[in-house]
C-alpha cells in the first residue's frame, strides 16, 4: 500500500450550493436539475429505428448491437445514427429530453410502428433490440437470467469504472489519492470478477455470444486492451489474461469494429464515422 497524500482541508458549507467552475472535465455541462436548456427538435431519418448518440463507451454498446443485428440479416434493424455533441450540450435540447429525460446518450426512437417508442438507458435499449429481434439473448429461461445478471452487473459497475476511476484518474483538476486508490480498488475486484467468469465460459454469460458481451466490452474489453483512460499499465491489465482473451476476440467481429466506428469525433480519422444513415457509410 502507498502512503496517503492530499490531505484536504475542505470542510462541506451547511447548505451545498454549485461552484462557478471548478475545472473539471466535463464541468461546464453539469447542472444540479434535468429538463431542456433549450427548444430544438431533434432530426428523423428514414428508417425504422432513430438513434441519438455519441461513440462513448455506452453509445458504442447500441451500435455493436445494431451492426451485428444487421450483419445477422434482421434488415429491421436499419437506422440512422444522428451526432449528439455532449460538451456543447446537445442533450438538454427539447427534442432530446422528449427522448431522454435524462438527458445522457444513447437515446433510440423506434419509429417501426404506429406509436413512437422512446428507449432510453443503454441496457434497456440492448433488452429491448435483442426482444424486438429475439438476438443475442438465450431463449431458455437459465440463459436469459444469466445473460440479463451480467447486463445489469454492467450498468451498476461501469459507473464506478467510468464516473469514479476514470473521472478521478483522468479527468479531475487534481490527482487526488484518496479516489483514485478507492476506485481503483473497485475497478481491480471487478476484472477480476470478470476473468474468473471467463476463466470458464467463452462469452460472459456462458458459450453464447450476447448483449451481455455489447455491454461489458465497450468498457471492460476497451479497458485491458489500454484504450481507456490510457489506465492500462497503472491497473496491471496484463494481469486479465482470460478478460484479454475474450476482449481481442470480440474486438476481432466485423459488426464490432462497424459500431465502434458510428458517431466516432475522436481519435483515427479513417475510424470516424460522425453520422451513419446507410451501410454505404461504414464500407
Ligand atoms: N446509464 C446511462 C449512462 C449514459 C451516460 O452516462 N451517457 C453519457 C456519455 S457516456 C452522457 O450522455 N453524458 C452527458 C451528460 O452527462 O450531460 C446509460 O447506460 O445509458
């Protein structure tokens, strides 16, 4: 264990108010309330399903998804993928908050039948592609349960990876002791959640590749391959070598590197594909 260091001298006010800025990433878009900033309706394209999102982690998760319904012929699953810029606010238009109360991507329209359906949250938005199409969640009752287990394991873990480690390990004003040890701590026990899982089972719910793998791999998969937070030496991810196993190979699926690419405004150029509305744009 290392010694403690920054020590703080901060003593909470009776009454917290909100700080004029306090340097953090990210700082300029937060608000202690929800609702729109603005009137703005968001744009529809010509397929069934309409997706507001940005290549995050968990907008890469719906994209995963739809490429590899695509891939697996379920034509249904054409859709638009329309650029949500969240640093400059884009989620609290009008139209977005009608999508998304919550104001966060992915946010998806289905547009295929009568009535809209608004689906929000990036594990319901998987549940319900994979219930629309009956893909990539087991019929069986065991299979569905287990697969269903590892998807909500990844939306109450992926914050503290995401929110806690990453937001203190990389984007925080300060580097601060006390979180990035406590969060890595969290971050460490979960790999080693999942390379127990996978010492055992090809996929993380079992021999079936499913939304349980979309989920957990955008986040998990991109971590020990060094991708995220570029934390990859300071967590010792050669450690997960199972988790490493199971992450080259999912990194390998042509549907996967096609999501990854879809309202991407970072990194590779030859990797950025700001808004999809055919397949044309990944080929
Ligand atoms: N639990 C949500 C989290 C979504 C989320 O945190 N989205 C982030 C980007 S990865 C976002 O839109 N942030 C904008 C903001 O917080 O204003 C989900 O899984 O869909």
């Amino acid at each position: 264990m290392t010694e403690q260091s920054n020590q703080s001298t901060y003593a909470p006010a009776k009454v917290w108010t909100p700080p004029a800025s306090n340097g953090g990433m990210f700082a300029n878009i937060n608000r202690p309330v929800a609702g729109p900033t603005h009137e703005a309706e968001l744009p529809v394209g010509k397929h069934p399903l309409q997706l507001y999102s940005l290549a995050t982690p968990n907008g890469q998760k719906v994209t995963i998804m739809l490429e590899e319904l695509l891939a697996a012929g379920h034509s249904g699953a054409e859709y638009d993928a329309w650029l949500i810029r969240i640093n400059e606010g884009a989620q609290f238009s009008s139209g977005f908050v009608d999508v998304n109360p919550n104001s966060k991507i992915p946010a998806l329209m289905d547009r295929s039948g009568g009535e809209p359906v608004r689906v929000f949250e990036s594990g319901s938005i998987l549940l319900y592609l994979a219930e629309k199409f009956n893909a990539f969640v087991p019929t069986t009752l065991a299979g569905r349960t287990e697969t269903l287990n590892w998807l909500f394991w990844q939306m109450g873990s992926g914050p503290l990876l995401g929110g806690g480690f990453g937001h203190f390990y990389a984007y925080a004003p300060e580097k601060l002791q006390y979180p990035i040890d406590r969060y890595a701590m969290e971050v460490k026990r979960q790999l080693d959640v999942l390379e127990r899982q996978l010492a055992n089972n090809r996929y993380v719910a079992g021999g079936e590749y499913t939304i349980a793998d979309m989920a957990i791999w955008p986040w998990y998969g991109a971590l020990v391959q060094g991708e995220l937070y570029e934390a990859g030496e300071f967590l010792s991810v050669h450690e997960y070598k199972h988790v490493r196993r199971w992450a080259d190979e999912i990194a390998a699926r042509p549907a996967v590197i096609r999501g990854r690419k879809v309202n991407r405004v970072r990194g590779n150029p030859e990797e950025q594909v700001p808004e999809r509305h055919s397949a044309a744009d990944l080929d």
